[in-house]
C-alpha cells in the first residue's frame, strides 16, 4: 500500500514542498480514524508515499478518477488547488491505468 501525492507541475519548489507536506498531514487527518479500508493498517505497516510531479491534465484526470483524496489549496498562490493525496489502496493494481505513467517528483 502507498499513498500518492501529486504536486502540479507549475509550483514553485518552495511552495511544492510545503504543498507536499500540508498533503500528507491532511490525509492523516482525514482518514486516521478509518481501518474498514486497511488506513489504519498502512500507518502502521506501511506509511509508503510516492511523491509526482505532474501537468494541469494529469492533475484533472486523477480528480476526475473518483478516488479518495484530499486536496491542497495555496493561499500564496491565488487559492490555487495546487496538491492532491490519493488515500492508500489495499492493492496497487487497483489505481487507474494513469498512475503508471505519473513522474516521480524530481527538482
């Protein structure tokens, strides 16, 4: 089990960092209480992140997959939606076909 966190293409290395962490920290928020879905499981066992870098349309189409996620806003940046994290899945196979083409976050 992983988590994804995508981070768009277009934010600063400064701001991308924050967005990352402020993405991590509000999934844990959101989902600490839910173990139905093997959350719980994945803090304890696993706690593995897989960080993208990823363009305007890479970032619609994972929101338009109709995951569960959480998604980042930068007050600096216009209130922008600029971060989103995908809550873990039991089985990797089970992400949409586009994750396997998303970058991994590189400066």
């Amino acid at each position: 089990m992983k988590m994804y966190i995508l981070i768009k293409d277009t934010v600063p290395l400064g701001h991308a960092i924050n967005c990352a962490a402020h993405a991590g920290a509000m999934a844990i928020l959101e989902w600490r209480e839910y173990n139905e879905d093997g959350f719980s499981d994945w803090i304890a066992k696993s706690f593995k992140k897989v960080t993208c870098k990823v363009t305007e349309a890479e970032f619609e189409a994972v929101k338009a997959c109709d995951l569960d996620c959480v998604i980042v806003t930068e007050s600096a940046l216009n209130n922008e939606q600029v971060a989103i994290a995908i809550k873990p899945l039991i089985n990797d196979d089970d992400y949409p076909q586009i994750f396997k083409y998303l970058k991994l976050y590189k400066e």
